[in-house]
C-alpha cells in the first residue's frame, strides 16, 4: 500500500515519519511519498523524516519529490499538511488582524479566512489529482488549517472523500492519561462540536464516566492544556472543553494579550523556524548528520513546543520537549489517520475523532455541516456518533462559529469579496464593523496566490 504526503517538507515531517514507519509493517504499507514543491525544505526536513524512517522501517520505500502528481499515483491514502505562503505569509496577516484590534489567531480567529483563502485552492488541486491518479476509493486526510473551514468547503465542492484531522482531542486525552498513570488507550471519550471548538461530552475509564473526577484535580490544571482555563469556571460549567475555547470564553483577556505582546505566535514561530533553517542549512546533509541534524531540531522545536498558546493566556507549557525518533510513538495527527487505516483494515467497527460532515449527530446542524465528532469507522467510511442533551451555551457557541464556517466556505468557493466581507463579519470573534476593513487587507496579501471578484 502506498501513503503519500503533500507537504512533506514542513519541520513537523520527522514526527509525521516516525508514526508512519513505527506503523507500516502492521498496517501493510510499502511505500511512502513525502512531497513538497519547496526543495529546499524537502531537502533538510523531507531528509531528516527519511531519515526517521530509516532507523525505524529499513525496509520501507521512502521516496521524497516536488511532483504532487508522482505522490498521489497510485496512493491509497493521501495526507495534507501544506502552508502555502509560508510563515513570512502567516506572520503579515496576523500583524494585519491585531492592528485592527482583532483576536489574530490563525484557525479560530479571522486570521484564518485569510489563511484558508490560500490553502483552500491548493487543497482543491491536490483532491483534483487524487481523483485521477490515485487509487479507487482512495482516503484524503487533511490537517491544514484553518481545518474545519477548509473541510467544510472541501466537502462542498464535491471532494467528499476528505477527512480533516486534529490532533488536539487525542492529545487532551493523552494528557489525561499520563496524569492519571493509565496505560495508554485506557481512556474513552464522546467529543462533539467543531474543529478548535469542540467539547468532550464524557471521558470514561473502564466504562464509567470520570470527567468530574479530572475537573476536581488539581493536577489538570497544571499538567494538561486544562491549565489555560481556572478551575472555578470549568467546576462550574460542568464539561471538559477543548483548549482553543479560550479563545471563546475569555475573548477580551485574549485580545488584551495580544495587544501587549511584543511578537505574536506566527511571529514567534517565523523567527524559530527561520533560524533553524539557517543552521540546518550550514549542517548540508541532514540525513548523513541526523544526530547533529537532530539537536538543531530538538532546540528550536522545543522553544516553539514551550511557547504554545503562552502569548495568548500567559500560561507557559511547564514539561520539558524532546524528540526521541524510535521510541514507541501512536501520537500526533499522523496517528489520528493512522487510526482509520488500523480499524478499515481490522474488518470491524471502531471509533476514533475527526472532521466530517454531521450527517444528524446534532440536531442544531445541518447533516451536510462538518464537525469534529466521536465516530463510528467501518470500510465504507465514518458514521458520527448521536449526541443529545447538549449544554445551551455549547449549542450556542457551536451555530455561531458553524454559520461563519458555512459561510467562509462560500466565499472561497466563490471567490467574492461581498462573502468574504459577510463571512468575516459572523466570526463571534471579529467585530463586525471591522469585516471590511479586514477582507481589504486580506485580499491585498493574497493575491499571489488567489484573485477575488466583487
């Protein structure tokens, strides 16, 4: 069986590598592709994830190319992890959303309906391709962001074959997990709503329902992403939600900090990345120095790991990073696919998390709305699970953000200026005073890659 990666010389390739390889003698994969049309990343990040896979599958055909087209020939599952632009790109219009005094961050914010304006066209030529030259019945697995933007207009054009993945909900559970001393996969969970902005409906242990046992720890809050959220306000809402609902609950304090921080995330990451590339670049061949290779990416990685989401809530991830490229590894969005492929191929029924249309899991959706939900794999697809007695205020927050996807999806299919304005503008988090001006500064950075009408 052959996987392929668009994207493939992104800096997390070497995790994406890891899991893929650590996986393929058990889930029958041969061949691996990992492509990318900037060579020069493909050069020091496609060859460390070679690398990476080396030490773990010696025998698998790990190839790296520029082609799109050679990548997807002949694969039977396809993942998607690219950023068109790059973080030069990513930076400007994050600069550009705060300088209107708007919440910039790039997936739950407005930040995101620029960034999908470029993602989502390429997304559409590589579903193009896929569906000539790949494999009947073939799988897309899409972790670009803004995800659940992206999806959901990617299931609107017609390209219903795509998944979007998140690594978020399992990493919540992971955490959990780990504070708890459990083995891992001890942990159940329902989660229900929307990419980002999704809630864990229960987390169960041996079938009994623990989450307020983890809401009364106070070892969550220090130890998990749980930390972003006070203790009293959780106890008090009743339900475990996902990290990004910071974004949601505390809108001014988020704001406040990013007005005062002297760099923003995109920012932070742009620089991090950048001088990594720099080093990575006088080391020359990074798959004949992998360990020296290595220690570069372990630094800059980890200072990037520590700084998640600190700008915005202040909160400093406290855990050391390292990366260790053949300890046992299921984790990451590379494992949420690889979960897919493990229940197809198992011939049973499975359940796992991911982004796909609602098809009547909550009634205040429409079946056709993708969401991110608990679901039922068989080899005809994913089926989400039911949820009823949904909290009013998750309700609530989930048909907002759902009419702005709806309509940001619009918008990039249609490419007009007027949607993009009227999508911005049902963003909970944009002002709506401030739509037009941002959909001005939106335009104007990409139009490199994209042309709007009216």
């Amino acid at each position: 069986m052959k996987l392929a990666v668009i994207g493939g010389g992104g800096v997390r390739s070497p995790f994406l590598a890891k899991s893929l390889s650590q996986s393929a003698s058990r889930l029958k994969i041969d061949e691996v592709v990992f492509a990318d049309i900037d060579r020069n990343k493909l050069r020091l990040y496609g060859n460390m994830a070679k690398k990476t896979a080396y030490l773990n599958a010696p025998q698998l055909k790990f190839t790296l190319t520029g082609s799109v087209r050679e990548a997807v020939e002949g694969a039977s599952y396809i993942i998607t992890t690219i950023r068109p632009g790059g973080d030069e790109t990513r930076m400007l219009e994050e600069s550009a959303t705060i300088a209107e005094g708007v919440i910039a961050q790039e997936t739950v914010g407005a930040a995101g309906l620029s960034f999908a304006m470029r993602t989502f066209p390429a997304l559409c030529e590589i579903a193009h391709f896929a569906e000539k030259y790949a494999l009947p019945n073939f799988r897309i697995f899409n972790f670009t962001n803004p995800v659940g933007i992206v999806t959901q207009a990617l299931s609107d054009a017609g390209y219903g074959f795509t998944y979007g993945i998140c690594d978020a909900p399992t990493g919540m559970l992971d955490s959990f997990e780990k504070m708890l001393g459990l083995k891992e996969g001890s942990l159940k969970a329902e989660v229900y709503g929307l990419n980002h902005l999704s809630f864990f409906k229960s987390v169960t242990l041996n079938g009994k329902d623990i989450t307020k046992r983890i809401l009364k720890d106070p070892a969550s809050y220090e130890k998990t992403e749980l930390a972003f959220f006070p203790q009293s306000d959780l106890m008090r809402r009743g339900y475990i939600p996902n990290e990004y609902l910071y974004y949601y609950f505390y809108p001014e304090e988020a704001l406040r900090n990013m007005l005062k921080a002297k760099k923003l995330r995109g920012a932070v990451i742009c620089e991090l990345n950048a001088e990594m590339g720099k080093e990575l670049n006088k080391l020359g061949d990074t798959f004949n120095r992998y360990d020296e290779a290595l220690e570069i990416f372990s630094k800059y990685h980890g200072a990037r790991e520590s700084a998640y989401m600190s700008l915005e809530t202040g909160v400093k991830r406290q855990k050391k990073w390292t990366f260790d490229p053949v300890s046992p590894e299921k984790g990451g969005y590379a494992g949420v696919a690889l979960k897919y492929l493990e229940i197809v191929q198992s011939g049973k029924e499975g359940e796992m998390i991911l982004s796909c249309p609602s098809a009547g899991a909550l009634d205040f959706m429409q079946p056709s709305d993708v969401g991110e939900f608990s679901v039922s794999v068989t080899a005809n697809g994913a089926v989400p699970h039911r949820f009823g007695n949904v909290p009013e205020e998750c309700a609530q927050i989930v048909s907002e953000m759902k009419r702005y996807e709806n309509a940001a999806s619009l918008a990039l299919r249609t490419r007009s200026k007027s949607a993009l304005v009227e999508a911005l503008a049902l963003n909970p988090l944009v002002p709506a005073e401030k739509a037009a001006a941002l959909a001005e500064k939106y335009l104007k950075i990409n139009a490199p890659y994209v042309e709007y009408g009216k």
